[in-house]
C-alpha cells in the first residue's frame, strides 16, 4: 500500500452563498466519502477542512502578507491522505472525494524510509 | 487552536539551489520537526514533487483524469502540517523559523482549520 | 582508393545497411518484451528502459561492424541485463538490491521464460490518463518500439531535450506515483484501450506529417504503428475497437502507395486505384468484419467502415456517399471533435450540395481557424460554388499554414491551376 494526499479545490464562492442549513449536506457528503474509502478497499490516513482563504496569511522571506499565497477561482479547501494500493486504486477513491465545482489533485506522499529506485 | 501550515515551493526555482545546500536545508528541516513536536498534531502530509501530480476533476459524464496539478500556478503545495497553538501570533512566530523559509520560491501559508 | 578496396568498402555498406534493416525489426520485436521483462525484474521502468536504450545503441555500433548476430534477440536481452547491473553497481545505495537481483538463476526465470506477452500491460500503462498525451506517445515509441530519443523528436516535431524530458518525467511518475503496468479491467478498460488506439493512431499519423519532409519519409512510423497496430488487435481478440484500428490502419496502408507518389501527395479522389494494395484491402475488410461480429460498435469500427466505402470503389466516381454520409452521422456519437465534422463535409457536399456543406464548414469556423485543412475544405465548397477568388484566398491562407512539403505542393498546384 502506498499513501497519497488527495487535495480538494473548490469554488469558495459556493461556502459563501450557501444557507446555514447547508452545512448538513457538506458534513453528510465528506461522511459518505469517508465510508466509501473503506468500502473500495482504501483507508483514510488523516485530514483536515481548511477555513476560507479570507483567512489565510502568507509568509515569503520573513514577511507576513493577508491573504492565500496563490490566488485564483478555486482554492485549496480541505485534504484527506488515504492508503492505496496504486495509482489506479488512488484515482478510484479520488472520484469520490466531495469537490463541488472543482476539482481534486493527488500527489503521492514522500516516505522517507523507501528508497527511490 | 488549530492551523494548517501549508508549505509552497517554486519548483523551476528550486533547481536553482545546489544539493548540497538543499540536504543541508532538509536536515535542519527535519530537526525543526522534532524542536517544535508538541505543537505538531498527527496530521500532515509531505508531498512527491509536483511533476508526480495527477489531478481527477468533473468532466462531462465521467470525472476526468490529467497529468499535472490542479492549479497551472508557479507555485506548487509541498506539503503542509497541522499545528495545534494557542493563536495566530504563535503560528506565525513558529512558523518564522522554519528553515526552507532560506531558499528562494518558497513560502508557507497558514489557514485557521474548521472544527466541527 | 583502389578496386578491391572499393568492392570491400560496398560491402561493408551493404551489410551495414542489411544489418540495419534486420536490427530495426529486431529492435521492434524484443524491445518491448525486454524492457517489460526487465521491469518485471528490477522493479523500476525507468532503469529497465534505460538499459534497454543502451543495449540497443551498442547493437547498432557492434552488429553494423561485425554483422547481427545468430540470436539477436538473446543478444540484445543479455546487454541489456548487463547494462542494468553496471547501473546498479554505480549506485551505491542499491548494493542489496543487486545482491537480490544478480543471483543468474533468478534472472533466468525473469527474462525469457513467460508465455504471456508482457507488452500489453506495459503499453496499458504507458497510456495512463495521468501520463500527458504527448509524453504517452514518447514513451510508447521507446518503451515499446525502441526508437530512440533523436528518431521521435524528429517524428514529433519537437526538440530532442522535450522529447527527452518528457520521457524521463513520465518514467518517473510511473514509478514515483505507483502507476500500475496492467490492462485494467471493469469500466475503466474501455476508455483506458481508446487512449492505447488513439496513440497508435497519432503514431500512423505522425508519419505523414513531418514538417520539411516529403510524402515518402518516415515510412517506418507509420509501420510501427501498423505493426502495434495488430499487436494489440491480436493480443486483445474480443476488443472489437481494437479490431476496429487494426482495419483502418490496414485501409490507410492500402492506399499509401497511391496517395504519395514521388514524394507528392495525391488526393483520395485523383489516386490510380490500380496503386492500391488489395492484398491489405482484404485484410482490412475481414478484420472489420470480425469486429462486427462481436457487435460491440464504437468510432473506430466506423471510421475503418469509411475507409472500406473508399476502399471498395473502382474510381472516384462510384462512391456510395449516402453510405459514407451515414455513417459520417453515426460517428458524431462518438466523437464529435470539429476534424470529424470538417470531414463529415466532404461527404455532405457529395449528398446534399456544396452550399449546405459550406454552412457547416463555417459553423467550425472558431474551432479551426488555424487548421490548414479547413481553409482547404473551404476552398473546395468556394470552387465548385464557382466562387472562384474566395477559393483562391482559402487555397493561399492553407498554404501559410500547413509545414509540410508534399501537402504544400499539393496546394501550390491547385493555386497554379
């Protein structure tokens, strides 16, 4: 089994519009995600939903700046690392990942203890 | 209260620094890990390089899978830790010191965690 | 330079060119399997291809002196094995995987000894959706082909270092990302199998567009891509589509004799049929019509059943363009790409008149402005429409675009004219 980070982006703008009573749905489709995961065979390692970039601060050099650090439509909102059995098995978990009106990236996660052959 | 702290690079800049340099960097890297232990919660991620990136996003009828990452900017997410600190201050005090903060292209963000 | 040292510097040549020509189907047969089997043994695409790389330069330098030897196969394979154990002694850290790795006995049950053919997994996994397009090609051509760096950035049009880079990013994804080499099953086979043919495809297609050259150059490409062509249709025999591409590329291979002659191109309509292959052709036909009889249809089942239409007249004048036009309307199902629409006008001309086909043709306008063929397509509706100078405009504005020689001189006629 190999770890991979699944990074979701998704449109801020759809946190920002939706209705308190929203919330429900958000909790349920990452609830059913999480069940997915085992149910395809994977398991969730760790993971975190970050707050909106309106939040966020940069640090560059010493300097602290308002602001995320990379500005664009979608941003990075939340992140699961996941066990998989290969990239393929990855991706299959991946497509279940609640993105909506984004996307999600995996990048394979450094292990320190195997060497790069 | 818990933050990510959310580590960017600029992988052309990167290939700049010699290998040296950067082992020196990574080993002092690895030492601020374990300085600052008791903030550090058990979740976080190092990432692979971006060039290992492969992004699924919603396509048509089936999502749709493309080599790269998901956002085309310079910069790219090398990892990110989830620090437990009692404010912002002692984030960014932490934060500070961390010893990539050295070379060129890189920056950290920190962004406030929801907590359900 | 005297006679005898001239007879011998002729067959020097001679059996270097023989060689050549030996080691490139040598090289075409066991590349693959090689470096699928050295993966399989060392556990790392990209030292297996590398070595692989290697074997094959050396072949080239030793068998063009010397001649190709009685098992070039065996040859190739044993260097290639060498070349990855040097590689490992270099590397200090792998001293216990060589320990793993050297013992011969090993070996021997790794290379050699499997009767499936490991090519397929190896090219399925080559044409991972997270591998970028065009470094699923490179990485085809060399993996599985064995051409080398220099032969696909001219093949490719793109510089030797990205062509280079390329590759060497996608072997180390492959590995660092855990892109499993395997035929995947379930739903994703489909879509996974319609990237292998669209490379083979791009293959077929990449060699006849070679900016600079002429018609005739870089028949190899277009060979290799045959040849995979029917690798996969024959390892795969219940994939209809994959029957599909082998037909199409069989149809294409037919005609290639009449549609360059002398390194110039000629039109479908305008080519000597008596030039075409009709022992290709029947191939084509009975390859389509095994793939019918799985009944499993898909595009390129349809666009073989095309180029069987064209195939199955005597001249130009008897093509059944209600059949082509049908099956032009089927295609769109699939795949609705504004070529297969641009294409789709010619026949729609034929079956519904000029005018109607030049409303389509500018409805793809913005999608093909930059395309050389588009404006040569509309060029053909201005002319039979006897709006002769908007002809001759599009006809000039296709010749500023298009890189290719042959294609070039094709137009420059009808410009002269």
């Amino acid at each position: 089994m190999s770890e991979y980070a699944i990074l979701i982006y998704e449109d801020p703008a759809f946190y920002e519009t939706m209705p308190p009573e929203g919330w429900g749905a958000v909790v349920e489709a990452h609830n059913e995600f999480t069940k997915g995961v085992v149910e395809h065979g994977g398991s969730i390692t760790g993971g975190g939903a970050l707050k909106p970039v309106t939040m966020a601060l940069t640090i560059r050099g010493g300097t602290v700046t308002d602001g995320p650090f990379v500005e664009s439509t979608e941003s990075f909102l939340g992140y699961y690392t996941v066990e998989a059995r290969d990239l393929d098995h990855a991706i299959e978990l991946a497509k279940l990942a609640p993105a909506t009106g984004g996307g999600v990236e995996l990048r394979p996660l450094h292990d320190p203890s195997a060497g790069q052959l | 209260m818990k933050y990510v702290i959310m580590f960017t690079t600029t992988p052309e800049l990167d290939a700049a620094v010699s290998p040296e340099r950067l082992e020196q960097v990574y080993r002092r890297t690895y030492d601020w890990f374990g300085t600052n232990r008791e903030v550090m919660t058990e979740s976080g991620a190092q990432l692979q390089p971006v060039t290992t990136a492969t992004t699924v996003t919603h396509g048509g009828d089936a999502p749709v899978v493309v080599d790269g990452p998901f956002s085309e900017a310079k910069e790219a997410i090398g990892g990110f830790q989830v620090i437990d600190v009692p404010d912002l201050d002692a984030a960014i005090a932490i934060v500070k010191t961390w010893p990539l903060l050295e070379l060129p292209g890189v920056s950290v963000e920190i962004r406030p965690i929801i907590v359900y | 330079m005297n006679e005898t040292d001239a007879a011998a510097a002729e067959s020097g040549r001679t059996r270097a060119a023989a060689s050549d020509r030996l080691l490139a189907r040598v090289i075409r047969e066991e590349s693959g399997r090689i470096v699928a089997a050295l993966t399989g043994w060392l556990g790392s695409l990209d030292l297996a291809e590398e070595s692989v790389a290697d074997a094959i330069e050396e072949a080239v330098r030793q068998w063009r002196r010397s001649g190709v030897p009685p098992n070039p196969g065996g040859w190739l394979t044993q260097a290639a094995r060498n070349n990855a154990l040097d590689r490992l002694r270099r590397e200090k850290r792998y001293r216990e995987k060589l320990a793993l790795l050297a013992d011969p006995t090993e070996a021997a049950t790794f290379i050699g000894t499997r009767e499936l053919d490991e090519r397929l997994p190896l090219l399925f996994g080559c044409c991972h959706p997270a591998i970028s397009p065009d470094a699923q090609l490179a990485l085809t051509l060399r993996a599985i082909c064995g051409l080398t760096t220099a032969q696909i950035a001219r093949a490719t049009l793109a510089p030797e270092s990205t062509v280079a880079q390329r590759i060497v990013r996608a072997k180390r994804k492959i590995g660092a990302a855990g892109i499993p080499l395997r035929i995947p099953e379930g739903p994703e086979r489909a879509a996974r199998l319609d990237i292998v043919l669209t490379v083979v495809s791009v293959m077929y297609s990449e060699a006849h567009l070679i900016a600079g050259g002429d018609a005739a150059a870089d028949r190899d490409l277009a060979d290799d891509a045959l040849w995979l062509a029917r690798v996969v249709a024959h390892q795969l025999p219940r994939e209809a589509e994959a029957q599909g591409l082998l037909s199409l590329l069989l149809f294409h291979r037919a005609r290639e004799g009449a549609r360059a002659v002398d390194g110039e191109l000629i039109l479908l309509a305008d080519q000597d049929r008596t030039r075409w292959d009709g022992r290709l052709i029947a191939e084509g036909q009975a390859v389509l019509g095994k793939a019918a009889m799985l009944r499993r249809p898909g595009r390129w089942q349809l666009h073989a059943a095309i180029a069987a239409c064209h195939s199955d007249t005597r001249d130009g004048g008897d093509t059944d363009w209600l059949q082509v036009l049908t099956l032009y309307d089927m295609l769109l199902a699939y795949d609705r790409s504004p070529i297969v629409r641009l294409n789709r006008t010619v026949a729609l001309a034929e079956v519904d008149g000029p005018q109607a086909a030049l409303e389509e043709v500018d409805a793809l306008r913005q999608a093909l402005t930059g395309y050389h063929l588009w404006h040569a397509v509309r060029a053909r509706m201005l002319r039979h429409l006897g709006r002769r100078d908007e002809a001759m405009a599009e006809d000039l504005r296709a010749l500023e675009l298009t890189a290719n020689d042959a294609e070039r001189r094709l137009l420059e006629a009808r410009v002269a004219r």
